[in-house]
C-alpha cells in the first residue's frame, strides 16, 4: 500500500481533529495551519506539528492559498487534506498542491470544477439521463434574462449561486414581484461568498426531502457508492440533523437514487470521496442537485452504518492505490443519526453567539455514540469561523434506538460559557414528527414555535433555587472562620437569608429556611420548593428538588451560573448586592447585540435621525443585522467605523435626545 | 481522647418532663425575641419605611457577610423594664464583615428616635467593651438621637466612658467605623467624632454638636440643618466624614471596603479539624433540670458541646463536685469546669489549679455554671472551705486567657464568682431559659431571713406574730423568685443573652473564635494562694 509520510490538514475545528485521527491510526504525522485566532486551539494541540498561516479572518489565513503551500512545503508535508469548506472545493488550490510537490487529496480539479458551477453540472447530468430540476443554468445573468427565464419555470422558484454551497446566496422566491430584490441580494451574497455572482434558476419542490448519495472513486477507474444520507432538516438551507438510512427510501428508490449518483460521478470521471444531493419530491420522483466535491459535515452517519473509515480512503485512493473495497462489501448496517451542535441562540432567530467555554463535557462513552468535536475546556467561540463546536452521532440497530440514544448524549452534553442549540437540537429529534419519519425540508420553519419553546416557567425558578444553594453551600465550604458553623447561624432570627438572581432578564428573590442537615426549604415569591444538598461535586450539585435527586452540572463566570439539568440549561445571573448608585447616563446609545463586524456605518455626527433609522449594519457569520435608533435625536458620536469588529455590550453610535421643538 | 458514654434514656420520666419544660421556655424565650426584632412598634417602623430608611437589623444584615453567623448581645436587654423597650433601643453583636469579626452596634431609630436610654447605655457600654477585651473593630450604624432626655440624669455622667473608649481602642490599633444615617446630634455627634473612619448618606446623616433651635437660643443665628450639619458639608467643608455614601446600601458597602484594607488579627492558635459531637443537642433539654433544686450529669452537657464528644477528664476522681478537664470546640483547644453539685474544699483547689495549668499553656476556658454555692457546716468550715474557696476565685480573678461562662442551671451564691460570674469578666456569658441567680435560693433566702427575724424577736422578749411573719416569709421568697428569673437578669445586663441550649456549642464557637482576635496570653502571675 502507497501511502504518505506527513499530511497538513488545511482546516480548523473538529475536521482537522477528526482527520488528524485516522493519520494517527495510519501512522501518518500531521501538520496543522492555524491564524492568529487559533493559536491555542484545540486542533493545533492535537498535531505533531504546526504553522502559522496569518491574520483571524479566513481570508488572510484559511482562504490563503499560497500561505498554506508554504506551510506544506515548510513542514515537508506529502499531502494536503482540506477538510470541508475554506478551500476544499477551490480547483486553483487542488492545482496549486500539486504543483508545490503534494498530493491534494481529494478529486482532480477538472472534477472541482465541473461539479462548482451548478449551472455547469446540471448540464452534464441531464446530459448523462440524471434527472434534473427544470430550471435555468444558462450563461447569461442579466437581471432581465433571469426574470424572463424565471417565467415559464413559475412560482415559487429557487435562485441558487451557481459556485456556491452551504445555503449561501440562495432564495426562495414565491411571489414574482419578489423575484428582483431576491436576484440582488442572492448576487450580493454569492459575489461576496464565492467572488462569482452568477446565479441557477430551478423550480422550488415544496415538501421535498433532501437526500444525498456518499460516492467513492479511485484513479484507476473504480467507483463506488456508500449509499445515502438523508439531510431534511434543514434550516435556512443549512444542515442540522442527517441520517442514514433515509427513512424515505424503499429498497427499490434506493437502488434507484444510489444508481443515478453513481452515474453522476462517472459523467465527470470524479475520483476520491464525493456527495451527489437529490430531492425527494413527495411523489418519490428525485432530481440531481449539486455533486459537493468533498468530504461531508455529515460523513459520520456514513461511517457508523457501513462501518467505513472515509478518511483512511480519501488518503489511501489520494496515494494512488486501488480501491480496498469492493461495491458488494459495503452493507448499510442499523441506523446512524447526527445533530449538529452550534453555537447560537435559537430563541433570538439563530444569532451566532461567542464566548469562552467554561467547561467541555461530553457525554459519556456508550458503545454507538460519536462525538466529533472541535472544542475543548477554555475554547474562544469568536465570530470569525463556522459556530459549529461538535457533531453528535448516535448509531444504533433501528432509527428508534438511535434516536433515543443521541437525545441521551446530547442531554448529558455540558458546554456552558457559550449559548448552543443543545436543547433545540433535542426537542427537534424528540417531535413526534421526526419520530415518525415523516418531514421534509420545511420541517424546522413549520415547528419552529414547538423547537424553540422556552419550557415550563418554573425551570427558571428550580435553576435559580439550585444556583442559590450551590453558592451557599461553596461559600460555607470556603468559610475561613469557623466552617463547621451552621450556615448564617442567628441567636435571634430576623430574615430568612435570601439571594438576588436573575434569569432571561426576569429578577428572582431566592430565600431559604434551613431544615434539619442539609435541606432548605426555597421559597422564590409564592413559589416553594424542599431542596436537600447530597454533595457538592467539581463543576455541578447534586440536590434532591422536591424529592427527585439530580445532578445539576453549574459552571460560573463571574456573576453568572451556567447551570443545566438533562433537558434544560439556564444562565443564572446574580445581581449586585450593592447596586451602582451612580446616576444613569442621559444619553442613548446604540449597543452591538452581538459579536461581529461593522459593515457599514449609516449616519455621520452631527445627522439627525429618527426613531427606526438604520444606524449601524452589522454582519456575525451569516447575518446582517441593521441597527436601528430607538428614538429620535442627534448622533453625538460614531464610535466604530466599517470593519471593526465588535463585541456584544460595545457602544457603536450615541445620540442625544432631539432638541425641543 | 476519650468518648463520653451517655446513659440519657429519652424514654425517661425525669427527662420527658424536662423536655417539655425546656420546649416551653423555648417557645417564650422565641416568642421574646421576636417581638425584640420589631422596634418601636408597627406605626414607627411604618413611618421609618415610608422615609425611605432601612431598619437597624436590614442595615446589620445588608453589612455582614453572605452566610455570616451574627450572634447578638443582650437582645432582651431592657425586658419588663419602666421606660425601656425590649432590646433597650440598640442592636448589637459580633459577625463577620468582609471576613473579619467585628462588633456592630446600631441604633434602633423607632424607638424614641435612637434615643439612648439607661439600660441603652449599659448595652452600648457592654458592646464596646466586647470590642475592646477581644479586640474587636467595630462598626457603629448611627442615627440616634442623642440622650432620652427625661433620663439625663442616669446616663449622662457615666456616658463620656463610650467615646474615651473608640479613642483608648483606636490607640490600641482597633479601628472603628461610623455610618451616619441620620441624626447624630450634641453629645452623639462625638460617636463619629472620635471614630477612626466616618462614613455619612448624603440627605440623610446630620451631625452638629447644637441644632437649629439650639443654635438660635445660644446665638441667634438662624441656619437650616444640612447646611448645619449635613453629610455635603462635613464631607466637602469640615473634614469630619471620610467618605460620602449616596445613599444607604452605599454606605454600607463602603463601610465593607474599608474592613477589607484592615491588616490581619493576631494569628489564630492552630485548629484541630471539627468534628461534631456524637450526641444530638436536643437531647440537652432532656438533661436539663426544669427546676434547678434536682441535679444533672455536667457531663452530659459536655458530650453534647464538644468535638467528638471527647473529654479528657483532668482529676476525674478527686473532688469530683467540679468536673474538669480538656476538649475542643469547633477545633478550638478548651479547658472545662462543669459543676457536678455543690463546691468542697477539694473540688475548688482542683479548679484553681486547672485554671492554672490552662493559663500556662494557653488554653481558653469554658465555665458550665450550675452551682447552687458552696458547702456550709462546721465539718467544711473546719476543712477551710473558705481557704478552698479563695483560691478558685483567686485563679478565676487573675487568669488572662479567654474565659466563656455559660450558665446552665443555677447561680448562686460564691458559687457564681468561683465560676466565673459576670464580675469575673468573662468574654462572654450566656444563660439558658432554666436558670436562676441570686445570692441563694428564694426558699433558702426567705427561710434565712424568717429565722433572723424570729432570733430578734426572742431576744427582744417579742411574741411571734407567725401570720405576719408567715406573709413576710412569702413576699420575699415571692420578690426573690421573681428576680432571680432569667429575663430579670438578662434585662439588666447580668448576661449576654439567653440562648437556646441546643445553640450552646455554636455560641461557645462564636465567642472563642471572637476572644481570639486578641492574642491568648495565659499568666504564670496569681495573688497569694492560700494553702
């Protein structure tokens, strides 16, 4: 077998780590890349060797071609595994390894390329007799050509980034006169994603599924599928939960399905790993979407159930040598599932959100259960990567087992310090409807009201008696004096002892009447509670609530308590004992909500505004988000500029109240 | 160190109706104290609230620390008494501010304005000299205003004592601290005046040695009372206020950042880790005697307050009437003398020389009081009781280690010196809701008093009227009974308080822990024992 000596992993995050894990079966050495950003990251620890590539934004480091062919060269590297996303499906990268001496591995840029213009691969594989949506792929972009072409296709229409992926510059259109603004912002989008604004036009399948088809070719004429994932939930475009098999597919689609993917990769003689995307329309007719020329986010559920290393075969078929399985070997086996987990808020439309994570957690190890994460204890989040921090895969006989399984790992998942999806990724798998097997793409945007409920309002009153107790019970432990002494011991009792709390904004007075050896009787207003402490434990409390005992896993900085159950966590804030007399500023200042970039500043000193005007465009990953002046007046000062990047809380803009008039 | 076996049966006649005695004075001695913590009654603390003011007890509260113990002196001062509240118009007690045990002391402004009465006086005189015996620094919350008046005459000569005493303790390097949050005026413009930080709540604080109307009497001067003396003015124009608080809770807190800079206490002597006794407290009130005539096991209130119920019995078969020997509580080192019956010759030497034998190494004591005195008659006056006596009280007097006296039962007699009563200074001194004090029992007392009368009237050829001499005998058993009750005791400051029995182990942690601020110099120097 021909393989390599060294590899550098041009990625970040769990994917370096997780490819970084089968060179270190295959004794190969690793070399990561990392920027300024990452310099104590965990995939840079986790390498026998690693460079420096340049600036945090991806675009001076990730995205910089030459600075990683340096680093390749450098560190004497044989190969350059690009993980997903950043350059792993840029052909002048591909080229560009190979030209510096070193395998890129993945397919050949004559592959990449086919596969990176949509328009250019619809035509290929409606060529070869792969169904492909009705739609346009044609070359001319004018605005009018594509309202003309986007007629006879009819509403409700995708407009798609021929280069692009990821749900980036992609729209729905549903009314016609939506169509213009709709083809200017997915060019926007795709200009600035991709540096190509030329957009695909397709008929939008309502209800379809999302099914994807794993392939495999070596270069020597072998082709391989491993067959499907299913990737229906979806939200704006962007995966959250796959699974394989798909529980849409019978025997007969599925042969059908993996058949046609197959095809497709012949028709661009594609080698290495790939992924051909179909919908499902709910009349079970399927329709080639894209080919995505690398290895899948989601690659996991394929390796659970066909118990494949496709990284080990990505290197292997990258060295040259034939492939080591054969068609007739690869057998779906159970049922893998897998969920995402982001750092962002799901209660304020999916804001990406930073920090640092105070503890990393990950469940504990069950036979079938995968964690791929990207994180560990101590982990910056900023703004200027993917939010993802880890993929859970559950794999198990049937669907049901799995399913129940991954809600299980994620429940025991602990990452406080930074706002994720945890609990919105275990209510989506818990819905009945998910369940049941029977969704479609839609089924995030249908249920969101369901996914992202707050729960049961006195969740918030059992996290603030659990925050109370554990920081009494570690004050008492810390006591200098006298430790032994029952806590706030008074000869002539005058107040219960009481703590000022906060969660989701709302004030909570927590006060306690202590009951015999380590119980409390909690009271929050009218709201009671017997609470008994068994043992305070590194990192959480275990404490009977009202006669059931749990652990309650608490994480602090400062003043705030990260504090979880199994299907809730809640950031507990302690107010100030000795609030800040001062007085308040008259002024009204414009705040960043969240971490980001300053994309545009709208006003200039000196301009008067009024209630709602626009004042600050800000952009975190993805979003764009304008902020508006909530009341009318006169900006005093613009204290950002484009560019900038903010951390929530910073002020941006100040105005002083409108002159009387 | 060896475990105290226990022979309490609970299931007992004699305990089972000492627990339901103890249980009730309990409930009175609760009942008391709540009604301790309402001030000046519901239509002051409503109109103290509706100002925008906290009451003494939220101000002591929002300044300790979070899980501070607070263990409160004398609360009960002033109890049953003419012209007194309960708690005498002062609330005082030691806890812990930013991580040191101080003494705080606030006026009760519902009760005629913070005015300090007689009993008043003596709390404040008692507080101040818990902060300077154990060197403790203090913190006074003030708004009072100034002395009651119509009582003048009993409080101001001896008042001058507490301001020479901030001024003596300042000089012995415990510093105090004043937040003014309201009036502070003529003679109380000194308790800021002689302060070593004062601290004063813009709007609320006025400090002036003459009001306006007393200003306008002396000198015709008319001036309103902020400028005269509002916290703006002495913190920007006079210099007397260090710090100006915005408001109360800022003042509070800027009275816990100044604690914070305080340099250490003396070094604390080396623990022992805690254990808790083997033997629950509740079981005390059915040990404890509900009348003091019947005797009770001193040993088995010791099982109950000491770490691990370990007891290293000093002398356990010589004089057996006073048991002593050594134990810790809370990982303090003590040395114990629990009466166990009436003081002999033997048991008093015995004291006196364990007193000495903790003095030389440095070991705190802890006095269980439950004495009804020495023993009387020709055989022991023979065997020099009175000698025996004077060396116990000799040790009592002369020893400078801590000494904490709780009193378990009752008090009477010498026996109250030798075991270290309230004129013997001990550092503390709490008594249980049993207890009973007097220079003898009333019976005895009476009886005493009817025999007298009758040897006078048979020397003096009178008849004896024996209704007369009978009714006379009742009263004063009646008058002597009566004052020898607890909260007659506790009202005028003849203790610190009365605790719950069940507390006595934490309290004895609080005082030891507090006495130990002040290095713990046992004396090898005694007066002349009388061999």
């Amino acid at each position: 077998m021909i393989t390599f000596d060294k590899i550098l992993i041009a990625n970040r995050g769990e994917i370096a780590l997780r490819v970084m894990r089968t060179c270190r079966q295959m004794g190969i050495s690793t070399v990561a890349v990392y920027s300024d950003a990452d310099a104590r990251a965990l995939h840079v620890r986790f390498a026998d060797e690693a460079v420096h590539i340049g600036a945090a934004a991806s675009k001076d480091s990730y995205l910089n071609i030459e600075k990683i062919i340096e680093a390749g060269s450098r560190s004497g590297a044989r190969a350059i595994h690009p993980g997903y996303g950043f350059l792993s499906e840029n052909a002048d990268f591909a080229e560009a390894c190979e030209s510096a001496g070193m395998t890129f591995i993945g397919p050949s840029p004559d592959a990449i390329r086919k596969a990176a213009v949509k328009s250019t691969a619809r035509r290929i594989m409606a060529g070869a007799g792969v169904p492909v949506v009705p739609g346009y792929d044609g070359e001319e972009q004018s605005a009018k050509v594509l309202r003309g072409r986007a007629e006879p296709i009819g509403m409700p229409l995708l407009i798609k980034a021929s280069a692009g992926g990821g749900g980036r510059g992609m729209r729905i259109v549903r009314e016609p006169r939506e169509l213009d603004e709709a083809i200017e912002a997915a060019r926007r989008e795709a200009e600035k994603a991709f540096g190509d604004g030329d957009l695909l036009l397709e008929k939008y399948v309502e209800g379809a599924r999302h099914i994807e088809v794993q392939i495999l070719g070596d270069k020597h004429g072998n082709l391989i599928h491993l067959y499907e994932r299913e990737c229906s939930i979806q939200r704006r475009h962007q995966k959250v939960i796959e699974e394989s098999p798909s529980p849409a597919l019978n025997s007969e689609l599925r042969n059908k399905i993996c058949a046609a993917a197959l095809e497709a990769g012949r028709s661009i003689d594609y080698t290495n790993a790939g992924t051909v995307e179909f919908i499902l329309t709910p009349t079970a007719e399927f329709y080639f979407i894209e080919v995505n020329t690398r290895l899948q986010v989601e690659h996991p559920v394929t390796e659970m159930i066909t118990g494949v290393d496709l990284v080990r075969l990505q290197i292997e078929i990258a060295a040259g040598n034939k492939l080591s399985l054969k068609q007739e070997e690869i057998r779906q086996a159970g049922h893998a599932i897998e969920a995402r987990l982001y750092a962002e808020d799901p209660n304020i439309d999916f804001l990406p959100a930073a920090g640092t994570l105070l503890e990393w957690c990950e469940p504990e190890s069950v036979e079938g259960l995968r964690i791929d994460a990207g994180v560990d204890r101590g982990a910056e989040v900023g703004i200027h990567y993917d939010p993802m921090l880890a993929k859970v895969i559950a794999h198990a006989a049937d669907r049901e087992s799995a399913r129940r399984k991954l809600i299980r790992g994620l429940s025991q998942l602990f990452a406080p310090g930074v706002q994720t999806n945890r609990e919105f990724l275990i209510n989506t798998i818990d819905h009945p409807q998910f369940a049941s097997g029977r969704f479609h793409t839609g089924f995030i945007a249908d249920h969101i009201e369901e996914l992202t409920v707050r729960g049961d309002p006195t969740e918030d009153l059992v996290a603030a008696v659990v925050v109370a107790v554990y920081i009494d019970a570690l004050r008492q432990a810390d006591a200098e004096i006298l430790p032994g002494l029952p806590p706030h011991y008074r000869n002539n009792p005058f107040r219960d002892p009481s703590i000022r709390l906060q969660v989701q904004e709302q004030p909570i007075d927590v006060s306690w009447k202590t009951v015999g050896d380590g119980g409390f009787a909690m009271s929050c207003g009218d709201w009671q509670s017997n609470v008994r402490v068994i043992s305070v434990e590194q990192g959480g409390i275990r404490v009977t609530v009202d006669s059931i005992q749990r652990l309650f896993r608490i994480a602090e900085s400062g003043d705030q308590f990260y504090v979880q159950s199994n299907s809730w966590s809640k950031v507990v804030t302690r107010l100030p004992r000795y609030p800040d007399s001062r007085a308040a500023s008259e002024h009204e200042s414009a705040y960043a909500p969240m971490p980001g970039q300053v994309l545009k500043v709208l006003v200039a000193v000196g301009q008067e505004v009024a209630a709602g005007d626009g004042l600050v465009i800000l952009e975190a990953m993805k979003v764009e988000q304008t902020l508006r002046a909530a009341q009318a007046g006169i900006v005093e000062a613009v204290l950002v500029k484009a560019g900038d990047v903010v951390a929530p809380g910073d002020r941006l803009v100040e105005i002083s109240a409108a002159p009387a008039v | 160190m060896q475990v105290i076996k226990t022979v309490v049966n609970s299931s007992d006649e004699i305990y089972r109706a000492n627990y339901e005695t103890n249980s009730a004075a309990i409930e009175k001695l609760k009942r008391e104290l709540s009604r301790s913590t309402k001030g000046g009654g519901d239509q002051y603390v409503k109109r103290h609230l509706a100002r925008g003011r906290m009451l003494p007890r939220e101000r002591i509260e929002m300044l300790l620390d979070e899980g501070s113990y607070f263990l409160e002196v004398a609360p009960l001062a002033g109890i049953g008494m003419e012209n007194e509240f309960i708690g005498a118009g002062v609330v005082g007690g030691v806890g812990l501010v930013s991580g040191r045990e101080c003494i705080i002391i606030a006026n009760e402004a519902t009760v005629k304005g913070g005015a300090v009465s007689e009993i008043g006086q003596l709390k404040n005189r008692r507080l101040s000299d818990i902060g300077t015996e154990n060197h403790l620094p203090s913190i006074s919350l003030v708004e009072s205003a100034g002395a009651d008046l119509p009582v003048q005459a009993k409080i101001f000569v001896p008042g001058g004592r507490g301001f020479r005493e901030i001024t003596r303790r300042s000089k012995l390097r415990i510093p105090s601290i004043s937040v003014v949050f309201g009036n502070s005026t003529a003679g109380g413009a000194y308790l800021p005046g002689m302060s070593d930080y004062v601290i004063m709540v813009r709007n609320q604080a006025q400090v002036f040695l003459g009001g306006p109307p007393l200003v306008k009497m002396a000198t015709g001067e008319v001036v309103d009372e902020e400028s005269l003396g509002g916290a703006e003015m002495h913190s920007q124009t006079s210099g007397l206020s260090d710090y100006l608080a915005e408001d109360e809770l800022d003042g509070i807190r800027m009275a816990r950042d100044i604690v914070r800079h305080y340099c250490d206490p003396s070094p604390r002597p080396r623990l022992r880790p805690v254990e808790e006794p083997l033997y629950p407290a509740d079981e005390l009130l059915g040990i404890a005697s509900a009348d003091v005539r019947v005797p009770f096991e001193s040993r088995e209130v010791i099982a109950r307050i000491v770490d691990g119920s370990r007891f290293e019995e000093f002398k356990s078969k010589y004089g057996t009437t006073l048991v002593t020997g050594f134990a810790y509580v809370h990982g303090y080192s003590v040395g114990i003398l629990a009466n166990n019956g009436v003081l002999m010759s033997e048991s008093a030497a015995k004291g006196a020389q364990f007193i000495q034998l903790c003095n030389q190494q440095n070991i705190p004591l802890v006095f269980l009081q439950n004495i009804t005195g020495f023993m009387v008659g020709r055989t022991y006056e023979e065997q020099g009781i009175i000698r025996n006596g004077a060396k116990l009280i000799n040790g009592v007097s002369n020893s400078t280690v801590p000494a904490i006296t709780i009193m378990t039962g009752s008090s009477y007699g010498a026996g109250n010196y030798a075991m270290c009563g309230r004129a013997y200074e001990p550092r503390f001194l709490f008594t249980w809701p049993n207890h009973r004090i007097a220079v003898m029992g009333p019976q005895q007392l009476s009886g005493v008093m009817d025999i007298i009368k009758r040897e006078a009237l048979a020397k003096q050829g009178l008849p004896v009227e024996e209704e007369k001499l009978n009714a006379a005998k009742m009263a004063l058993e009646a008058q002597i009974e009566r004052e020898s009750d607890p909260y007659f005791a506790t009202a005028r400051l003849w203790d610190d308080g009365i605790i719950d029995p069940r507390d006595t182990r934490t309290v004895i942690a609080i005082s030891l822990s507090a006495s130990c601020n002040r290095p713990v110099e046992g004396t090898m120097e005694w007066g002349v024992f009388r061999h």
